[in-house]
C-alpha cells in the first residue's frame, strides 16, 4: 500500500531510497487504493515536484482508473494547468488528454471563463491536444487566433508553450 509519503520519497529522496520509493509506486500500478492516495494528494499539494510525479503516475500507472473517473478527476488537472510549472502543466495536459470525451466539455466551459489570457492560453492549448475532440469546436479557433497574437506579443514567453 502507497501513502503520501512515498510519493514525497518519489519527489525528494536521493539514491536508495529514491529507487525503492519507485519501484513500490510501480508495483501499486492498478490499485484503486494506490489510485486514490496520488490523487488525494494531487489535489492537495502546492509542491511542483510532487504534483509532477503525482501526474507521471495517473498517466503511466493508472491510465484505466484515469479515465473511468474522469468526471470527478478533470477540475484537479484543470487546476495542474495554471497553478504550477510547465513540467506540471505538461503532465496535466497529458493527463486530460486521457480522460476521454470528459475534459472537452470543461475545457470548453474554461476557455469562456478564464480570468486571465495565461489561464486562457493553458486550457486552448490542452483542448488543442486532446484526442477525443477531433475536429477541434470552431468556436474556439477564434480564442487560439487571440491567444498565439497574444503569445507572440509576450515574445514568445511563457509556460504554456511547447
């Protein structure tokens, strides 16, 4: 059994330890338990390290649980897009990515109210990458035409850029 721990351990610990604390995350691969103490902790942490991880593990651990509880796991990873580093934002793209048909609806619903460009710019970019939304919602082409002039008028700067 994993606890929040071992995901710190994941995160932070050197050598051995480190190793040990991976290898006991691999061998939790499936477990609902296992599932249910990275997302707890997923949705509780402020450590970028920890949240990457946390992230890496739902999307190569996890990915049946993933999708079977999107609906409940898709405002976490909207929340991994803006409040954390591009290492983060990458992994919650990939994770949203996986949710099946779930993420496109809430991404659609964060696009039209996003607070900032930043946030605005994170959630046309993750919509851009989901498999699920082939074509892509034309209404939403107009926000990824403001979203790359604006991207270009920053200079090219800023985390929620390849």
């Amino acid at each position: 059994m994993i606890a929040a721990d071992l995901l710190y351990q994941v995160a932070h610990a050197d050598g051995e330890a480190r190793s040990q604390a991976f290898a006991t995350l691999a061998q939790a691969a499936g477990n609902p338990a296992a599932y249910a103490v990275v997302v707890e902790t997923l949705a509780g942490t402020t450590d970028n390290t920890i949240a990457f991880f946390c992230l890496d593990a739902l999307v190569k651990q996890f990915p049946a649980l993933l999708l079977a509880d999107a609906a409940r796991l898709v405002p976490v990873l909207l929340r991994q897009l803006v409040d954390h580093d591009f290492t983060v934002a990458d992994r919650a793209r990939w994770a949203l990515s996986m949710t099946g048909p779930a993420a496109v609806p809430a991404l659609c619903e964060a696009i039209a109210h996003a607070p900032n460009t930043d946030h605005r710019v994170a959630y046309v970019h993750a919509l851009a990458r989901t498999r699920t939304c082939t074509p892509k919602p034309a209404r939403y082409w107009p926000c990824w035409r403001d979203c790359w002039k604006t991207r270009k008028h920053r200079c090219g700067t800023g985390p929620w850029w390849p």
